[in-house]
C-alpha cells in the first residue's frame, strides 16, 4: 500500500508524521472520506469543494489547487491498482513547534491514504441497524461548527464508545436543544406518513450522501422536507435511515430499544438503498 505524503508515494510502513505536526498535537487539520467503486471515484468534486471548505473555515492555505488534490486523490487510486476503495485525504496545518501559534507552520502537509474497503454494514444493509441516542451532544459544549470536517473527532468517538457499551451499531447525537443533529458518522432520515424527513444541516456536517438522498428522492417523487425533528419523531417514525460516505444509506430498526416500524427496514428505506447502490455503480470520476 502506497500512501501519498506532500507529493510523493511512501510505503505505509513508512509513511510517517512528524510528532511536531499540528494535525498530531493538536487537531489542527481536516479531512475527507471518499470512496470509489468500479475505479470510478464517487462525487470526487464534491468532497473536493468540502475539503476545501473545511480548510477555509479554520483559516488553512491547502497549498494546492483544487484540480491538483483531484490529481493527487486519483493517483494514489492508479498506484494502489484499487478498484473498490475508501479514500482518506487529510491537511494539516503542518509541522510547527509545542505552541499554538499556526503562524509557527511554514507549509501544510498533505497526506492520502486508499485501501481496499467493500461493505461497512454487511448483512444489517437487509436486517437493519441498532441505534441508541448519546450523551454527548452534537454542538455545546464543542465550540466548533460540526459543519467543519476537521480532525477533532473525539466527541464522535465518545458517541460509538457509549452505542458500543449499549450493544448499538450507531449513535444518534442530539444538539444542545435535544434536536436529532445527526449519527456519529452518518446523517439521519426519517419517514412518517409517506413524507421523508432530515434535519437542517446547522448542527451536523453537511453530507455529500445526504444530498445525494435527497437528489433521489425527489427523483422517484417521494416528498422530502428539511425540518427539525425531535426525539419523539424518531420513536414514532415508520422508518429511519442513515446515509454516509462509509455507511452508504442502511436502515435503522431500534432506537433506544423502541422498535421502529414493523422492526424491518421500511419500503421507502429498501428502495433508497437500491438507488443509491445504482448511482454509486454508474457514476462517478475515473
Ligand atoms: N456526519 C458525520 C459526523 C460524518 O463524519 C459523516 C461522514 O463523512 C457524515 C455525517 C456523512 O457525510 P458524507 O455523506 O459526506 O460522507
């Protein structure tokens, strides 16, 4: 496995950080998770422009244009000889000293990793997923805006840890309202009387699989509104699905032990699962 470290291609065994980078000592980076199927890299411009974003909002100079990471993201594809993969760029403020200062990093580094990656959810794609809502809320008391794909995943690691002890496959954050905000890795749709919902994305990232979602829905007519939903909602919903980059679109069957539904994933959830399967098979960059 060959990994892309400023430019050139290292052998993992090989390809190191500096423990003086600022992404290592302290978060200060952001990040993508991109995936390609059938060599085909899937909305690439997309997770490009939120790279970018992300980089933007936390005052980083990528130190290269956008069409050279698109270069850089598709190269290490073609060096690893990938064809189904998950694909993970990363800038960092770059290497720096033990103070905080971002002026003390004289240039980003950039790093991308590709490996192999087929399903995330295997079986519960048909049988459906378990999901507990979390103690850890999803904007107080993190100050930083959840729409910033930045190295700071630590809340969202203390969101798995406790669906971990709870026997669940995902979390459920809710904000500091006790809004649903989203999953630990995944936006939340749900479905009541035939119309989907999905909160606003002030309190979560805004997924490119949450959009792609909702382009399909309203390709196949089925009404879809962007609301805030409550807890109650959730419980009381005929279906839940949850859509990401590594989880793809997969039902969710329980939440806190409320059985969602008839407890099997809903017609809605099955055919959105099917499209998007399609679109992620017939589209994308090669
Ligand atoms: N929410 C969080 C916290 C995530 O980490 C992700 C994964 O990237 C998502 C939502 C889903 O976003 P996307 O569909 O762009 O992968």
């Amino acid at each position: 496995n060959l990994i892309y470290v400023n430019g050139k291609f290292v052998p993992q065994g090989q390809a190191c950080v500096s423990v003086f980078d600022h992404g290592f000592l302290y978060g200060d980076g952001v990040f993508e998770g991109i995936r390609a199927y059938n060599s085909r890299v899937f909305k690439l411009k997309e997770h490009v422009d939120r790279l970018f974003d992300s980089a933007k909002a936390i005052d980083l100079n990528v130190g290269m244009t956008k069409e050279q990471m698109s270069e850089a993201i598709l190269e290490t594809l073609r060096v690893n000889d990938l064809t189904d993969a998950y694909i993970r760029p990363l800038v960092t403020r770059g290497n720096g000293d033990l103070g905080l200062d971002p002026r003390k990093c004289a240039k980003p580094n950039v790093y991308i990793i590709a490996k192999y990656w087929g399903s995330m959810y295997g079986d519960l794609y048909t049988t459906g997923l378990k999901a507990v809502t979390v103690g850890v809320r999803r904007v107080a008391p993190d100050a930083l805006p959840p729409n910033i794909k930045s190295m700071n995943y630590l809340n969202n690691i203390l969101a798995k840890i406790e669906a971990n002890a709870k026997g669940a496959d995902e979390a459920i954050f809710l904000d500091n309202c006790g809004r649903v905000a989203e999953g630990s890795g995944d936006n939340i749709f749900i479905i009541k009387n035939g119309v989907v919902y999905t909160p606003p994305t002030i309190g979560n990232l805004k997924g490119i699989t949450r959009a792609t979602a909702i382009e399909l829905l309203q390709e196949a007519k089925i009404p879809v509104k962007v609301e805030e939903i409550g807890i109650f909602d959730v419980y009381t919903a005929d279906e839940i699905f949850v859509t990401g980059t590594a989880a793809e679109a997969a039902p969710v069957v329980y939440v806190d032990g409320r059985t969602i539904g008839t407890g099997k994933p809903g017609p809605v959830t099955l055919d959105m699962v099917k499209r998007f399967e399609k679109i992620t098979q017939t589209t994308g960059t090669p």
